[in-house]
C-alpha cells in the first residue's frame, strides 16, 4: 500500500491552508482570545457549510475505496484530482471570509496591548510620582473644595461628552470662584465647564 487514500490526498492539499491561518492567527489568538471567540462563532456557519458540502464526497469515497483499495486507487486518482480542484476554492474562500475577521481581532489586540501598556506605565509614574498624601482645599464664601475632586469631575464632564478618558493627555482646569464653576482644557483644544 505504498499510496495514499483519496481522503489523505484531500488533507494533503488543505492542510498547508489550514496550517498557514493557523500559523498567522496564533499571536493574535493569544493576545485577544475573546475577540477570537466571537469570530469563531461568526465563521462557524461558513465551516459548517464547506464541511457539509465535502462530507457526502469523503463518505461517498470512503465506501468505494474500501472494498478494493488498490483497484479504486487506482481508476479514484482523476476523481481525486478534480475534487482536489473543487475543494480549493471552498478552501480558499473559507481563508477570504476570515482573513477580515483574523484582521479585526489583530487590530482589536494591539489596542488592548496600547492600552494594557498605557496604563501599566500610568500605574509605574503615579506609584514613583506618589510618596507621600497630598490635597490642596479650596475655601470660600461657606464653600471648600478639593481640587482634585475638582480635576475629577471635570474628566468625568469629558468622558460624558463622548471622549475616551485615555485620550486626555493634558487637563487644565480654572477654579472660578464667582461663577461656583471650573472650566476644564484638555489637550489644549477642548474645553468644558462643572459647576460646584
């Protein structure tokens, strides 16, 4: 039996496929196995149609080369051919729907290890910056403020006005006594009120 069944010969020709997305998706899986999750449950309809499309062809192989192995190995070879043909389209087509799917989640992935990394150096500065307990209290007309409650909430009016907290670079925030209210700047471009 020194050749292959017909359902070997169909592994041979998907499995570089297969492994090459594999191979391509495996630092992303790693970093992002929830994005991965979701993907897999969008493309399982997609591998659910091409396996049942093959699978009446592999049984149907299977059955006819088990009686006479060698002898439908044999007259099997040109309809192995042509359905090596046919199955890499399927094949193909499978990797086109998922390489969209592989990209988003590498996208998504890198955002999260930016982020993950931002906040661990954000973490590593205030843990150095930080040694001692410091408040500064604004008091006046029967009113005391901490400023950095102040400094908060004017994040928080940010945020609330559709920005993301980690876009703020640089806050600046003007304490108005006159007016019971802070008008915040971030990032030198946009600018907010809280009042108090």
């Amino acid at each position: 039996m020194g050749k292959k069944s017909p359902v070997d010969e169909i592994k041979k020709v998907a499995e570089p496929i297969i492994r090459d997305v594999k191979v391509a998706a495996k630092p992303v899986t790693d970093k992002a196995e929830p994005y991965i999750n979701e993907i897999k449950s969008k493309a399982e309809p997609v591998v659910k149609d091409i396996k049942s499309k093959a699978e009446p062809v592999m049984n149907d192989l299977k059955t006819k080369a088990e009686p006479v192995y060698e002898d439908v190995l044999e007259k099997a070879e040109p309809v192995v051919n042509d359905i090596k043909n046919k199955a890499v389209p399927y094949l193909n087509k499978a990797k086109e729907k998922t390489a969209p799917a592989a990209k988003a989640v590498k996208k998504q992935s890198e955002k999260a290890a930016k982020v993950a990394k931002t906040v661990g150096n954000d973490l590593s500065l205030k843990a150095a910056k930080y040694t001692c307990k410091e408040e500064v209290f604004i008091q006046y007309s029967h009113h005391e403020l901490r400023a950095a409650d102040i400094i908060e909430r004017a994040k928080k009016d940010y945020v609330n006005n559709g920005h993301k907290l980690t876009s703020i670079k640089e806050i600046q925030v003007y304490i108005k006594p006159s007016d019971n209210a802070a008008y915040y700047v971030v990032n030198h471009e946009d600018t907010g009120k809280v009042t108090f």
